[in-house]
C-alpha cells in the first residue's frame, strides 16, 4: 500500500513533490500556513518547504512556494545521470573489492 497525504479542501495543492530536486535542494519536507491564522499573519500563508541543499549535508532551509526553483529537464536528466555515474563507479569497486577477497569467486 503507497503511503498517502491528505490536504484539506479549502488549501491549495502543493506545487513542489517529496524528494522532488530543486536548483536550492531536495525536498524532504513541507508545512501549510492556513490563511487566517497567527503564523500565516506573521509570515503569509501558504505552503513552507524544507530543503537539503546536498545529498549528505546536515543543513536544511526553509522556503515559501514562490522561492524554489524547479530544475530544467536538462538540469534534472544531468543531476541523475551524474548520480548514476558514481553509484556505477562505487559498484565496481566493491566488485574488486569481492573479487579479491573470495579469489574471484563471487557466488560464494
């Protein structure tokens, strides 16, 4: 079962997705300000997002809706490809790194 999130009716839909990859980071979270309320008053309303600005950071920022940039296509198709390259190149290391270990036997 896919896990779900349900919005209420009277909030707009958010634009940006759950690990979606931004030109400012990956989303890895997000928060509604419901028109009317205190912290809506203080900061607007409307949808928060958290972003990771690299895979292995330890920072996160937090950006209204209209502050993220979506990445191009072309963007998006160079960050993955890139991110492909490296897991291919990690996995051929551990494959030598097995192959020497069990003398080229690597069904053991």
């Amino acid at each position: 079962m896919q896990p779900t999130i349900s919005i209420p009716k009277h909030w707009d839909y958010p634009r940006f997705a759950l690990e979606q990859r931004t030109k400012d980071g990956i989303i890895l979270g997000f928060y509604y300000y419901p028109n009317g309320t205190e912290l809506a008053e203080q900061f607007g309303d409307g949808w928060r997002y958290a972003l990771m600005p690299k895979k292995n950071s330890d920072e996160l920022f937090h950006f209204q809706e209209n502050q993220i940039q979506p990445l191009s296509p072309q963007e998006l198709f160079s960050q993955i490809r890139a991110e492909i390259d490296f897991y291919q190149q990690q996995i051929a290391i551990l494959q030598q790194q097995l192959a020497a270990v069990t003398g080229g036997f690597t069904n053991v």
